[in-house]
C-alpha cells in the first residue's frame, strides 16, 4: 500500500450521526478513486485500527466527535504531527479509542507517515440509522475535501518521483 491513500470511516450506523465515517468511507469506496482504498469500520478495538492501517503511508480517518461547535462542523487535524495522542482535543463518539490507537501504533513504529482525522460534530447519536440533516451536508463536504486533498497528495508525490505517473483521486483511467 505504499505511495497510496487509505480512508479508514469509524463509527457505528445503528447510533445517528455517529456512522458518518461510515458512509463518508462507503461513498469513496462505491466511486472507485484511482490510488486509494477506504475502509469502512465499526469495531472498537483499537487494535482493529492498527491493523487497517498497517504499511499504508497516507491515513485519512473520519468519524463523528463531539466538541463544542455546531453540529455539522468539520475538524481537520493532523495526527502525525500532534505532539500527544492523549492532547486530541476532540471525542469520538463512540469510544473507538483513537487516542489509544495512535499512542499505541507511536510505542510499536505502526504509524503511517501522514494520518489525518476529519472529525464531523454530530448532533444527534441516539439509535437509529439516519444521519442528521446537518451531518449530512457536512458528510458530503468531507468527501469533497478528502478528494481535493489526495489529489494534491498524488500530485506531489508524482513531482517527487521523477519519471512517474500518477492519477489524481477521482480521475477516470485513461487508455
């Protein structure tokens, strides 16, 4: 998986706002973008995570969190650069345990080069299968983002590699 970009969606659909990493993860999955592969996880052991992303050097991780902004917000957060795995200023909703997922992949060298988290804030994470009118939008968003932001990632990743050729994020296979 080296060189690619993995899209790991967390939560739990049965729980409202909390399966939009789920569905943002589906979305990109169903549309076939060229160098990426998303996962769709509802498991919480963070062990799981360790081993989604195992030899993946891009990471990109949605989930709903709880934080104190609208629902509907979109936090981005850069993980490989977060100092401490315990300082993330956001919750997942679920308790997937993130934190304890990147501190442990930090003790064991598991960690990709580059891990992202777009966190969605979510609103309503009662049972049911719905996402929230305003998850929804922002779900959408996040999939427009991560496209935008693996485009940019292949595109460098092309310019660094001298007689390479690469295919941006949601562009069709020529030839």
């Amino acid at each position: 998986m080296a060189g690619d970009a993995l899209v790991i969606g967390i939560g739990n659909e049965l729980r409202g706002d909390d399966g939009v990493g789920l569905w943002v993860a589906r979305r990109i999955a169903a549309t076939s973008w060229p160098g990426v592969t998303a996962i769709a996880l509802e498991a919480s052991d963070p062990s799981v995570l360790l081993q989604a992303w195992a030899g993946a050097e891009r990471v990109y991780i949605v989930d709903a969190i709880t934080a104190p902004l609208p629902p509907g917000s979109i936090v981005r957060l850069d993980l490989s650069r977060h100092p401490e795995a315990g300082a993330l200023p956001t919750v997942s909703s679920h308790g997937l345990g993130l934190a304890e997922a990147i501190a442990l992949g930090r003790a064991l060298g598991g960690m990709p080069h580059r891990i992202t988290l777009y966190g969605v804030v979510g609103r309503d994470f009662a049972y049911g299968t719905a996402l929230s009118p305003d998850v929804m939008r922002a779900a959408q968003q996040v999939v427009n983002r991560l496209r935008w932001a693996i485009r940019r990632s292949q595109r460098a990743d092309a310019r660094a590699r001298p007689g390479t050729e690469s295919r941006p994020a949601g562009s069709p296979a020529r030839g």
